[in-house]
C-alpha cells in the first residue's frame, strides 16, 4: 500500500479524525473528504487502496499554478518612436529621411525603410501578432500590384541614409539596401489600390518576436516594388499621417 501523504493526513484529520483508510462504509460521506468508498471500503483495498491514498496527493501542491499571461496591445504611432527614410538611386548621396513622402518603385530605383521602437514591449513578451499601417499619398496602383516587406540586416541612420551609404561614411553591403543588406524572406505583402487610403500589412510574427527579444538586431524593415507596374508613394512620419505598428503580445504575469 502507498505511503499517506501528510497533506492527506491532514484533510482526512479535519473531515473525520474516527475514520482511517480501509473502514467499512456504505458511501463517500462515510470516509475522510480525500478517500471515495470504493467497495463499501474507504479507500478500496489493494491497489485500490493506494491509488486513492497516493492519487489526491498529486493534486494538493503547496505552490499555485502560474496564472496565464496576459494579452497586451503596443500601439507606435508617435513621431519618435519611428524613424524613416526613403532611397533613390537618382540622387544616390542624398539623405531623404525628413522628406514627408515616400516612394517606392522597381527595387534598383527606390524604396522605404521603417524602423518602430519596440522598446516598452517586454523582452520576454511573446509576439502573437503585428499590424503595419501606412497611407497612400498621390500615387498607388488600381490594377492590384504588391509592395513587399523584407527584415534589415544592416544599421542606418535616418538623417544620413542615402542609396549609397547606410550612414556617413559607411557604404550599404549592397547600394539601395538590396541583399545582404536585407533579408530575403518577405514578412509581409500590401496592395496599395487607391490613392489617399490607408492599408495595414501583416507582418510576420516570428520577425518582430525577433526585433523584441533581442533589441539590438532591430533594423527595421524596407518596402520595394512586388508585383506593382506602378510607381508608388506613401507618407511618412513628418507628414500629417503617420505610418505605425500595432503588436499584440502575451506577457507573463
């Protein structure tokens, strides 16, 4: 027969300190609040005996449950919190981060980059879902084209970013951003159909997860021409709509 646990013998001593395991009894009400008559005997007899001593001890824990984390919302949207910037191989020296648009054509002429600071989401948060959103400005693409986002590999600084340089001094791995610089995974794809309307883009998950674990590694992201037969503009943080990310994450409590 198992050993009784002294939480059992406890329990058994505040129900009915008369009653021990293996007493005669018709039903449960008969027998200590951790046993079950089992075969007009308290407990049962044999195997049954033990399980019912050994078993309820494995459900009585000194130690609460963790309680579930909690779904929190990070909303970046605040001028700075992001930083921006856009590329063109027409002006390959020019840093164009204040600009209040963007524009985004084939990935050898221009592209966007973003960067949100995640910092206020916890680095042991899990990413459950994110949201970029951004607007149209004067141009988009009616027959249906895509934008795709791709993760930075590399640093830039926003006022000093240009098609050449990522920041003064220190050239791109390739000019325009293009690998190495950045990934080649897409996380993310738009379809810009009109012109002054907002769109949200889903971005892949496991990418920011990355960006808030380890804050150092994030470089943000870069938008370049999908499918797109058009050339495309988006305003950027100076404008008066601002581009911004929306985080969904489970935190521990």
């Amino acid at each position: 027969m198992g050993r009784l646990s002294p939480w059992l013998l406890v329990l058994a001593g505040c129900y009915h300190p008369s009653v021990q395991a293996g007493a005669p009894c018709v039903d449960d009400g008969d027998c200590p609040s951790a046993l079950r008559c089992v075969e007009r005997t308290c407990g049962g007899t044999g195997s049954d005996l033990d399980a019912a001593i050994d078993g309820p001890a494995l459900l009585v824990d000194a130690s609460p449950d963790a309680p579930p984390p909690q779904m929190v919302r990070f909303t970046i949207n605040q001028p700075n919190q992001i930083r921006d910037t856009w590329l063109w191989s027409d002006r390959p020296n020019d840093a164009l981060g204040l600009d209040v648009q963007g524009s985004v054509d084939a990935e050898v002429l221009e592209s966007c980059i973003f960067r949100f600071d995640l910092g206020a989401i916890p680095t042991n948060a899990t990413v459950v879902a994110a949201t970029f959103g951004i607007r149209t400005d004067d141009t988009s693409d009616p027959g249906g084209g895509t934008v795709r986002a791709y993760v930075m590999l590399q640093s830039w600084v926003e006022t000093e970013a240009t098609f050449a340089s990522r920041s003064a001094g220190q050239a791109w791995s390739t000019p325009g951003a293009r690998p190495p610089s950045r990934a080649t995974t897409v996380i993310g794809t738009l379809a810009p159909l009109a012109v002054q309307t907002n769109y949200t883009m889903t971005l892949t998950p496991a990418a920011v997860q990355g960006w808030v674990t380890q804050p150092a590694t994030n470089f943000g992201f870069i938008l370049v021409r999908g499918t797109s037969n058009e050339h495309l503009h988006f305003h950027m943080k100076e404008s008066n709509f601002k581009p911004s990310l929306v985080v969904d994450v489970l935190v521990p409590k």
